[in-house]
C-alpha cells in the first residue's frame, strides 16, 4: 500500500526513543527561549517552539530508519540517500558542532526569502514532529507517510501564505540542529571532531562519549518526562495567553 507504515526493529525502536527525546530537546529549548525572544503572537510563538523541535531531528536524515528519513516515505527517503552520500554516513557531517548548526540555519535563512520556500521548511519541521511525537498523538494517521506528507503540506502552505515574515526560522533550525548534537554528544557513541568526516570515518575521529545509552530506562522514564515538564513551564512563562488560560483554571479549580 502506498501508505504503509515503517515497522521498527527492537534495535530501531530503542533508536527512537532517542528521536522522541531529540523533539522534546528542542521543544524544551525553543520553549525556554520564548520569554527573551521578540516574537510577537501566540501563533508565531508556537510556530518557533514547533519548528526547534522538527529542526532537532533534522541531523539524523543520515540515519536510514529516523523520523525524518521515514516521515514522507520516497520522497524523505530520497533526501536521505544524498545526505548520507554529502555527510559520510551516520553521525557525519550533519553531527558536526561547527558546521551543522550555521549550515541548517543559513539554509533556513535563504528559504525564510520565499514563502514557497518558507512553506517547504515549516513542513520538514511539522513532518519530523508529527512522526517522532506519534505515539502521543490520538490514532494512527500520523505515522502513514501520506497523511504526514498532506498535513505537513497544509501547516507549510498556512504558514507561508497567512502568517508572518518568519525572521526566526533560521533561529529555530541553528537551535534545534545544535540541541540535537548536544543531545548525542552525552551518549556512548558521541559526536564527531569538526571537519574529521571529510575524508572519511576512521577510529579516534569522535570525541569521547558521554555517560548516556540511548534507548536506556531512564531515557523515557526520566530525561523525556522532565523535557516536556521544562517545556511546559517555558510555554507557560512566555506565553501569556497560556499563562492566562492556567492562571484561570486554577481559580476555577480553587473555588
């Protein structure tokens, strides 16, 4: 069927986890920034928080089985067949500290020019969202690359025709990409040493790795669950409609 679902393996299950931790990273730092960034409208400020969360997945269009690569079927599947090519595999150049985060950016930039192009970054960042987030979201229509791929499309073409100039998307991809790379460099596998993938991946090219397995218990259990308490709490301090809207439920609650 042209809307068949990916079917993980045990190992591919662990590895998301890992990507539903990388959204909430950059749910966590968009969120966090909300209350010291001029963006202006509950709608923009949502779009920035969504957009750091997808852009946090983006590094791993590497990856042959990721949320990205997966997210729109042959047409996501194609990206990542010439990301692995440019980047030399997996946690290669799109892992790189120094040259991931200002090329993901500038690239956010130069598509924040058009709206056809802004469209098209939007939905890459809803698409990645909506599949690494699935198993929070009611049914099963987001994790069918098609219905992805059209709702990504009509959140892109929403953004691009009716909100505005979006001046913080670059933001939110430099942001997202760099939590990203954080996120793995904590890990036993890490990150690699800037320019070291160039020509090629050979044995003391990374850095240490970090204390973390990816797929742990307390990945889920703890590191995830307290993102999404961080994210409430900037969603809560930098949105006022928000703050608002608790603030109101709370007396309501109270008497």
């Amino acid at each position: 069927m042209i809307t068949a679902t990916f079917r993980a393996t045990g190992k591919e299950r662990r590895r998301a986890m890992m990507w539903r931790t990388h959204a909430a990273t950059g749910l966590a730092a968009g969120s966090g920034l909300l209350a010291v960034l001029p963006i202006d409208g509950v709608a923009d400020q949502l779009s920035f928080v969504a957009a750091c969360a997808g852009a946090a997945l983006v590094p791993d269009w590497d990856h042959r089985s990721s949320s990205v690569t997966v997210m729109w079927g042959p047409l996501s599947r194609a990206v990542h067949r010439v990301v692995r090519v440019l980047f030399r595999g997996h946690r290669g150049g799109t892992h790189d500290w120094l040259v991931a985060p200002p090329l993901f950016a500038g690239l956010a930039w130069l598509a924040s020019l058009h709206p056809v192009s802004t469209g098209v970054a939007v939905a890459i960042a809803v698409g990645a969202t909506l599949r690494a987030l699935a198993f929070v979201i009611p049914g099963d229509n987001e994790r069918y690359w098609l219905a992805n791929l059209v709702v990504s499309a009509v959140v892109g073409y929403a953004s691009a025709r009716y909100a505005a100039y979006p001046w913080w998307l670059p933001l939110a991809f430099g942001l997202g990409v760099l939590v990203h790379i954080v996120g793995d460099a904590v890990t036993k596998t890490a990150v690699p040493r800037p320019f070291s993938w160039i020509d090629g991946r050979d044995r003391g090219d990374n850095y240490d790795g970090g204390p973390l397995t990816t797929g742990a218990w307390y990945e889920s259990r703890v590191i995830f669950p307290a993102l999404l308490v961080v994210t409430a709490i900037g969603l809560y301090a930098g949105v006022p409609p928000i703050a608002n809207a608790v603030s109101a439920v709370i007396s309501l609650a109270g008497g």
